[in-house]
C-alpha cells in the first residue's frame, strides 16, 4: 500500500512522490517493462489508469 506525504493510505500500487505528483505502475506481461503514469492528482491518475 502507497502513502502520500502526509501518511495517508492511497491504495494498492499508488505512491506519491516528493515533488507533489502521484505516480502508479502497470505491469503489461509478457517480460515488457513496467509502465510508469504520473498525475498531479489522485482522481487523475486513477482515471489513466482505468483507461490504459
């Protein structure tokens, strides 16, 4: 489980990074690289994900 700042749980495969922006990883299988998406907010990155 990934923390903001502050401490505050955001879920499974979510973290916050020092400079303020949320960042997840999606795994694509098949020995392909992790992809890295980045958001300026939760609702935000949540949405790019679902889309992905």
């Amino acid at each position: 489980m990934g923390k903001d700042l502050t401490g505050k749980e955001l879920g499974k495969g979510f973290t916050q990074r020092k400079d303020g922006r949320y960042q997840t990883r999606i795994s694509l299988g098949g020995g392909k690289k992790p992809i890295c998406l980045y958001g300026h907010t939760l609702k935000e990155i949540k949405k790019k994900r679902e889309n992905y």
